[in-house]
C-alpha cells in the first residue's frame, strides 16, 4: 500500500460530506420528502447533483440548473418549500443540500 492510500484510508476521503451531513434518498421524490422529513429543524441533508436533476430538471444533467435552467431551479425549490426546507447548490461538491425550516 502506498504512503497516499494510506493516507486516505487513515484520514478519509477528501470530499467525504462532514458527519453530521446526513445523505438523503433520491429514489424519487416521495423517497427525496420522506427523508427530508426524518431531518431535525435547522439540520441539512445532501443529494446529488445528479439524482437532483433526474428529479427535477429536463435539461442535460450538465446543464440542470445552471443559467438556462429556470424550470428546473423553480421545480426544486417549490418541491423544497412544499417540504418546509430550502435548497442550496454546491455545483463543486456535486451536490444539492436542503435545510429544514421550523
């Protein structure tokens, strides 16, 4: 095994999601609101980019919710505010986090 493996094995993958960011189910969107519910008030859960944008958006998955996207963008934050959280992008981790309101 190299010092670099190693390396990651010891301390982790470098874009791990911090422990206390919970990975929410992007099956579907019944799947996506169910796990959204099971998160604290004021706690974020994680999707991907991807599973996001398969959900909700009917643009080329390099496209989802970029400039052009207004539909796509539109949908997930309507989805998000039907389930009482609100979204934010994070295009360089690949993932979409929601954060649940009171």
């Amino acid at each position: 095994m190299a010092l670099r493996d190693w390396l990651r094995t010891v301390l982790g993958a470098t874009n791990a999601p911090p422990a206390d960011v919970r990975s929410l189910s992007g099956l579907s969107k019944s799947a996506l609101a169910a796990s959204m519910q099971t998160l604290p008030i004021g706690e974020r859960g994680w999707v991907t980019l991807a599973e996001a944008a398969r959900l909700f958006s009917t643009d080329e998955q390099g496209y989802a919710f970029g400039e052009m996207d207004e539909a796509g963008k539109l949908a997930l934050a309507t989805f998000a505010a039907e389930h009482r959280s609100f979204p934010e992008y994070m295009p360089t981790e690949g993932r979409v986090y929601f954060t649940r309101k009171s």
